[in-house]
C-alpha cells in the first residue's frame, strides 16, 4: 500500500480584503491546482493582531506581504522558508536580505498609465498619492516613478498627498482635493496610485463640476471591480500582475521545500494591461456646453435620462443643445447617451457575471430584449454572444 507523503503546513500572510492581496492568493490556487503540490494552507484575513510568535510557528513555510514593514520585522528570526511579496523599489538596500521578493513593478505600472494619458493627446499630468508612512511606502515608490517619467521628457508635473482617508477627516480632504484641483492647469491627466484613490479624487472632480474626462483625465491601479460598482464615471485603471506574483511567489517556495535553492533574489513582475473607460478618454471640446453636456451624460447616462434633462442642466434649450453637439461631436444627445448606455453593458457583459435582464436595468434599458435589439443594431451580435464570447461589438 502506498503511503501519501505529508502535506506541508503553508502560512499566507495577507489581507484577504485587498484586491492586491486577493489576486496573489487567486495565483498561489492555481499554482497548487496546476502542480503536484500538496499544502495545508493557513490564511486569516486578520493576520496582523497574531504576528507575535509568528517566528515560532510550528509550520513548513511562509508566503508574506512584505509592503507592510511590521511583517518583515516579525519574520526576521524565522528559521523557515520564506518567500516576500510586495511593491518594488528604486534603491535595492529597501529589499529584505537573503529572502526571495516577488515584487509588482512600480515603475512600469507608472509608466504604462503616464503612457495611455499621453496617447489620449494631454501634455500636462499629476499623481495623486498618499500621506507619507511606512506602511505606505509602494506608494512612495510610485511618486518616484511619476518624476522619473517626467523629468526624462523635461516636464513638470505636480504630486499631491493630501490628507489620509477616514471618517472623521473625509469633508477635509474632499474641500483640499478640490482645491487642488482647481488650481491644476487644464486639460489635465492625474495618475492616482490607487483606484481608492482615484475614486476620492473623482468624486472631488463631481462635486466640484469638473468635467471627467475633457478638463481632467483619471486613471488608477488595481482594476478593483468593487470600485468600478461606486463610481459614477467608469474609472480606468492598471491591472497589476498579482496573480503571475501568486505563481511565482509558490513556485519558489516548493523549490525551496524540496531542498533547491532560490538563486533569485528580486523578480519584477510588470502590469497585465489597462481597462480603458470614460474617466481617461480625453477628447478636446472647444464648446463648453457640449462639455457640461458630456459631463452630466456620463454621470446619469444609465439612470435612464432624456434630451430635454441634459439641456436643463445646461441650461439652454434643447435645440440649441442639439445644435451644439451636432456641430462638435457629429451625433445627437440621444446618440451621445444611448452610446455611454451601451458601453457600460458592453463592460458590464465582459467584467461581471450579471443577468442580461439585470445588466440592461442598470444600464437604464427599458428591458432585456431592448437592450438586445439595440446591441444588434449598433454592434452586430447579441449580448449573449458578446458575453460568452463568440463575437465582439463591431460599428
């Protein structure tokens, strides 16, 4: 009778309600599931309170979250294998010594978000960051970044802290962030370093009636779908490689349990790819009420909002509103909103797992078989086409 080897004890040391840390998880599963790896796993999302004695746990080995120093200080005496994951730094004596990093790229993330705003025509940028702390030291590193960036094109750009979120402090830095805004140059393109950072700021840019895209262009880091469901404009965002992390971050700890060495000591892993939506489309409009128009279209669009609404928020009459859109974008107001309706199914279809039935409803369509007549007529294909996959929309 054969006798099954063991399972080695694994503890992850991650906060399960990060998307950060849900993505290197989600890797490290499908590491296990794709390998003849066999771990018990200990995973709690409240983690930190239990740090002390970490290093006298009675496991085979640990996978830990190094951005928060406290974790590389608790593990500092452990005699067990570890493997590091966390942000990447400019100067390599940040880096703990003798354990393997599995680092996301700070710089290319940076980089491939300056790069999009560049493309959508903008030549005047920002970064929105965080307090400086320790436990915020990724986003340091990527304010570092941001000027790197630009002082290799001999630009100037401006970063902003303000203040940290909570409760107690959120009217305050909702008024400084809109001043801040306010004094910005525009057309402007603001890198925040996070998508609940660009959520905060996009929401001082709606308060504030700062038109997002046309006068400030928006992007963050994470692609949180919990934060593309709380904001009114589509946030785009950077997609970090945390699942490649999770991959690799296991790999090297099943080498190092069978006795292999790891000879790496850093491995930069760079960003999958950009989830473009309304908040960095920047388009130049010369005509300000065609600008307020796009402005309240693409905060109401789904919310099933006609012409006549729209000219009222403007403040002229429909048809002058008509005129006005015909001349700089080339359609009608109708046009302009039944286009956001059906990008935002399009997203939805793509990103979620939703109903078609509930899709249309929070997209404003009056009905499923609406939004289908609509979906075939504008791309050529079904919704349920384009949702399993078998076609994309095409105009």
């Amino acid at each position: 009778m054969k006798t099954v080897p063991p399972a080695h004890r694994i503890a992850l040391l991650f906060n399960g309600g990060k998307v950060y840390d849900r993505g290197i998880i989600t890797g490290i599963g499908n590491y296990l599931s794709s390998t003849r790896a066999s771990w018990d796993l200990f995973l709690e999302e409240d983690f930190l309170c239990r740090l002390k004695g970490i290093e006298r746990w009675q496991g085979d080995g640990i996978i830990a979250d190094f951005d928060d120093p406290l974790i590389g200080e608790a593990l500092a005496g452990s005699t067990l294998p570890v493997v590091a994951v966390g942000g990447s730094y400019e100067d390599e004596r940040a880096y703990p010594k003798h354990i393997p990093y599995v680092a996301t790229d700070n710089f290319a993330l940076i980089r491939l978000a300056y790069e999009h705003l560049i493309e959508a025509g903008l030549t005047r940028f920002a970064c929105f960051s965080l307090p400086e702390a320790q436990s915020n030291r990724w986003a340091q590193e990527r304010e570092k970044a941001f000027r790197r960036l630009l002082q290799r094109d001999g630009l100037h750009g401006e970063v902003y802290r303000g203040l940290s979120t909570s409760a107690p402090m959120w009217d305050s830095a909702v008024e400084q962030q809109i001043t801040w805004l306010q004094s910005l140059p525009k057309p402007i393109g603001i890198i925040a370093v996070s998508d609940a950072r660009a959520r905060q700021l996009l929401q001082a840019c709606l308060t504030a009636g700062i038109a997002v895209p046309e006068q400030v262009a928006l992007i963050g880091i994470d692609n949180d779908p919990l934060t593309r469901t709380l904001t009114r404009v589509p946030l785009s965002s950077v997609t970090q490689g945390t699942q490649s992390m999770g991959r690799t971050a296991a790999q090297l700890l099943h080498q190092m349990l069978h006795g292999m060495p790891s000879t790496a000591r850093q491995i930069l892993v760079p960003p999958e790819a950009i989830n473009v939506q309304a908040s960095s489309l920047h388009q130049p409009l010369g005509n300000p009420y065609v600008m307020q128009a796009l402005h309240f279209i693409r905060q109401y669009a789904c919310q099933g909002i006609k012409t006549a609404q729209v000219a009222g928020y403007v403040g002229i009459s429909r048809s002058s509103l008509e005129s006005h859109f015909r001349k700089e974008r080339g359609c009608s107001v109708h046009d302009e909103i039944l286009s956001f309706k059906l990008t935002a199914a399009a997203s939805g279809l793509k990103h979620g797992d939703a109903a078609i039935a509930e899709i249309a409803q929070n997209c404003g369509f009056k009905s499923a078989q609406y939004l289908h007549t609509v979906f075939r007529r504008e791309f050529g294909c079904t919704p349920r086409e384009f949702q399993q996959g078998e076609a994309a929309p095409i105009h």
